[in-house]
C-alpha cells in the first residue's frame, strides 16, 4: 500500500494494448484518485453508491461538517434524523451505522483487512451490511492502491470499455470481467484509464464534439 505507480501501469497496458495507447495519446493520463484508508474511507464507499460524483461529494462535505470528524462514534452517536439530514438515504444511514458499529465492536478489523490478500479483504469488507463487492473493491483500489482490483459491476467502466474495443453489443459484468483479465496485473489502472476515458467521451458528448472516426 502506498507504492503503487499508476502512472508506470498505464504506461504499461498502453505498451500492450493498442487500444488504450490510442486513447491516451488523444486523452492523456489519468488523475490520481485517493481516499483515505480506514473507517473514513470506507464510510466514503457508502455514500458515493449510486449517486454521481458531484452528488456524493457534496454530501460528503455536509456529514464531515456535522460529525466534525468521520469516525465511528460521532456516526454512533449521531440522531437518524441528522443523517438524513446531510443528504444520506435512510437506506445508507443504516449502511454507515452498521459500519461504525462493526468496527467499534471489532467484527470488522481494519487492521486484518488492510493485512490481508484481496480476495479475504473483500470478503471480509463485504460481511457489514451495505458494503458489497462494488464497495469492497473500490476501497481497496482507492484507499489500500491495490494494484490488480477492477470492479467489473461499474456502469461506467462497462461503457468505456464498450467504446473502446468497439463492442457492437453491450458488455455484461461477465464479459467485462473477461476483457479485463488481459490487463493484469495492472487491472487498477485499467479501471482509473477508463474511468478517465469514460469522463473524456462525456465531455466531448456535452460539447457537442463528436469524437473522431475510428478504424474498425
């Protein structure tokens, strides 16, 4: 944790996959994206589900702003009502107190988890109510910088790479998951190209810019 070169790994798949060396001639690199590791990040994980960017970080903002700092017992000890207040789902303010609680009561180990391989991490992430294997992988990718996670449920990650291998039928997360094994070991910033990508084709579509033809 906290070695991991995106900018090396992208340099990487670019080498061997024609596709993303086009892409990132035309787009560039991608940012690096970090969030805390801990209890923080993985509260960050539940909020940001579902909702846009712009969405989850304005919310973001009011439940740091509330609870002063994001640890277990201030979001223990926070009315239901404020919660919701700060944006978050009724759903989501049961998902941030089973959290808190798991980690509190120690069912869930920070400590083991950031310790352990991905596939017991995500396993153990995925035991608290809320955190699913979408949460689990994006935790370990944004905050751990696992090198070789890639969340194949994304919507966005299915539609950037739909585009970029030119895929004439949509990709299922099975079949996501299959082009992706060919990124390994840098399926991490596979997953922070696309993302990229896919942002990059948004703005140019909000633009009104049509992208440039490419060979079939």
């Amino acid at each position: 944790m906290g070695d991991w070169d995106l900018t090396a790994d992208v340099e990487l798949l670019a080498a061997k996959d024609e596709d993303i060396a086009c892409a990132l001639a035309r787009f560039g690199p991608p940012p690096e994206r970090r969030c805390a590791a801990g209890f923080a990040g993985l509260a960050r994980m539940i909020v940001f589900q579902q909702v846009s960017g712009a969405s989850g970080s304005a919310i973001w903002k009011r439940l740091e702003a509330g609870l002063g700092k994001i640890k277990p017992a201030n979001v223990l000890r926070c009315a239901d009502e404020s919660l919701r207040g700060f944006g978050l789902s009724r759903q989501k303010s049961l998902y941030l107190r089973a959290l808190a609680q798991a980690v509190e009561e120690g069912s869930l180990d920070l400590d083991r988890v950031h310790d352990a391989s991905d596939d017991a991490a995500i396993q153990e992430i995925t035991r608290v109510k809320g955190l699913g294997v979408w949460s689990a992988q994006n935790y370990l990718l944004f905050a751990l910088e696992r090198r070789d996670i890639f969340p194949s449920g994304d919507l966005a990650l299915r539609l950037a790479a739909e585009n970029l291998k030119r895929k004439r039928k949509p990709l299922t997360e099975a079949g996501l998951c299959a082009l992706a094994r060919a990124w390994s070991p840098c399926r991490s910033a596979a997953a922070h190209f696309l993302w990229h990508y896919y942002g990059c084709l948004r703005d140019l579509a909000k633009s009104g810019t049509r992208p440039k033809a490419r060979r079939p």
